[in-house]
C-alpha cells in the first residue's frame, strides 16, 4: 500500500509538471489555461491528502505497536 501510494504521489507531480507547461501567464483564466490551472490545484489536492494518509499510516503503527 505505501509504495501504491508513492506511486500515486509522483503521477500528481508528473501532472503538475506537464499541465504547467499548458499556461498562458498572460492569460490564466481563458481557454486551455483554466483547464490547466483547475488540474494544477486538484493534482496538488491530491498530493496533500496522500500525505496525510501516509502520515496517517504511520500513526497507527506505531499505536498499534504499544
């Protein structure tokens, strides 16, 4: 499970990388760019809550390990 959720993370990673590279700076909130923005944040969204399920994770552990 944890190296499923590695995984997971490095493919949320490897999308914010590749929709970065679909910004128009000039202009964020029209056509393409706001597809790529919206993936940006929901790649980052899931990312965060990955985190906090291996963290997660490792509290249990240790709880169960007492």
């Amino acid at each position: 499970m944890k190296y499923f959720i590695y995984i997971l993370i490095i493919i949320a990673s490897g999308l914010i990388i590749y929709n970065t590279t679909h910004l128009d700076f000039g202009n964020l909130l029209d056509g393409n760019s706001k597809t790529a923005l919206i993936s940006i944040f929901a790649s980052a969204c899931v990312i965060v809550l990955l985190s906090i399920l291996l963290v997660s994770k490792a509290i249990q552990k240790k709880k169960n390990n007492l």
